[in-house]
C-alpha cells in the first residue's frame, strides 16, 4: 500500500501544477475557492487585468501608460519567448506589434516611472506563476 498508493509527490497538488493545468496565473486562494465552491476561478485575463489595475493604483498611472503595462502584461503571461525577453530587460520586445500601436518607443520614452513599473511587474506573482506553471499562449 504504502509503495502503490502513499507517498507519491507526483499525485500531490502544488501550485505550479494547479498554474500548469488550469492555464491560469491564479493565486492558491483562489484554486481553493474554486475547489470549495465559493468562488468562481477567474480566466486568465482577468487574472492578468487584476495585476495591471493593481500597479496601476499603485504607481497612480496615467491611463496611456496603464494600457503600456496592460499590452505588455498579456504578452509577457501569454508568450514565453517575450516573457524571458522582458526578464533579461530586452528593449527588442517593444518592437511588437502591440507596442507600435501605442505610439511606439518614443511613446514608451514618455512613461516616467516605467523602469519601476516594469520591476514590479517583474516581481509580480503572475510573472512569477507564469514561469513555474509553464503557460504558453
């Protein structure tokens, strides 16, 4: 019993393996209520929405900006090719299309606080989920 059935890390649930499967960055919490009945899990773009409005409020962006972390949030969760990009600070990244439609890097230039911004967001638990979950757009 004990070699069959106990003591198998492999069955047991962590929070990667609930990242991984779900596809969604979602804190533990939130896998709990979920599982308990109480809450609804949220998608992953309401997830990444939720930290975008997060920073926002707390840098107090300006809405231009808030849409910079929003374009760039979304990528980062969505392509891992673009996450290790932003992780290794590869100004090549905002060469997306995504970016152009924003004004560009001369737009970016505008954003004051963004190299704090984008270290938060670096930090951030959907980053940090992300990368351990394995998601892929």
């Amino acid at each position: 019993m004990n070699e069959q059935f106990f003591h198998k890390p492999e069955w047991y649930y962590s929070p990667d393996k609930l990242v991984k499967s779900y596809g969604v960055p979602a804190p533990t919490p939130s896998f709990i209520y979920h599982a308990l009945g109480k809450r609804i899990l949220p998608n992953k773009e309401q997830v990444v929405d939720d930290a975008v409005d997060s920073l926002a409020a707390r840098f107090n962006l300006r809405y231009s900006e808030q849409k910079w972390l929003q374009a760039l949030a979304k990528l980062v969760v969505d392509d891992p090719e673009a996450r290790q990009q932003f992780l290794e600070d590869d100004v090549n990244i905002f060469t997306r299309a995504q970016f152009r439609q924003l004004g560009d890097v001369q737009q970016l230039r505008k954003f004051t606080e963004r190299e704090q911004v984008f270290e938060a967001l670096r930090n951030s638990s959907i980053i940090r989920q992300s990368l351990s979950g394995g998601l892929a757009a």
